[in-house]
C-alpha cells in the first residue's frame, strides 16, 4: 500500500473517530501501524504521531475533559498533522 493510500486510510479513521464508529485506541492501533506512510514522512512526523496518539489514548481514559488537554483539541491536532502530512506527501511526488 502506497503512503498517500495509508494517508487516506488514517485519516478516514479520524472521521471514523469522530462519528463514534471508531475508538480512540482503535485508531491509534490503526496510525501506528501505517508503516509506509510514517517511513516515507520521516522521523519528525513518526515522532509528533506517536505524542498526540499517546495523549489521545490517556484522554480516553477519562469521561470528562482532562485538565490538561481535551479530546477535541486533540483531534484537531491530528488534523492539522494529517494536512501537513498530505502536503508533504504531494510535494514529494
């Protein structure tokens, strides 16, 4: 599978994530295991992924918004990665 196919993969997840079709944990499992895609990124991107999947599966723990960081925010980080993942990805090509 080609990196922008594993980049299509994990981002339907999000949405996935977002609808309440997916959980937080089965999502990180899926990121992590996009190995092309994280290769062809770099260790920079491999890097800030793991952070915000390690803080997306701590917040799913709680029921209510953590104090330190919320669910949403999270999220939305990991779009904002997913857009600068896909610009580098086309940029590449």
């Amino acid at each position: 599978m080609s990196a922008l196919a594993q980049w299509q993969t994990l981002q339907d997840g999000l949405t996935q994530l977002r609808s309440g079709g997916l959980a937080a944990h089965g999502l990180s499992e899926l990121a992590r295991s996009q190995e092309v895609l994280l290769e062809t990124l770099g260790p920079r991107y491999r890097e800030v992924l793991l952070q915000l999947l390690d803080r997306l599966e701590s917040s799913a723990l709680f029921s209510e918004e953590s104090c330190s960081f919320s669910q949403q925010g999270l999220l939305d980080n990991l779009q904002v990665w997913l857009d600068k993942a896909q610009g580098q990805l086309k940029s590449a090509a």
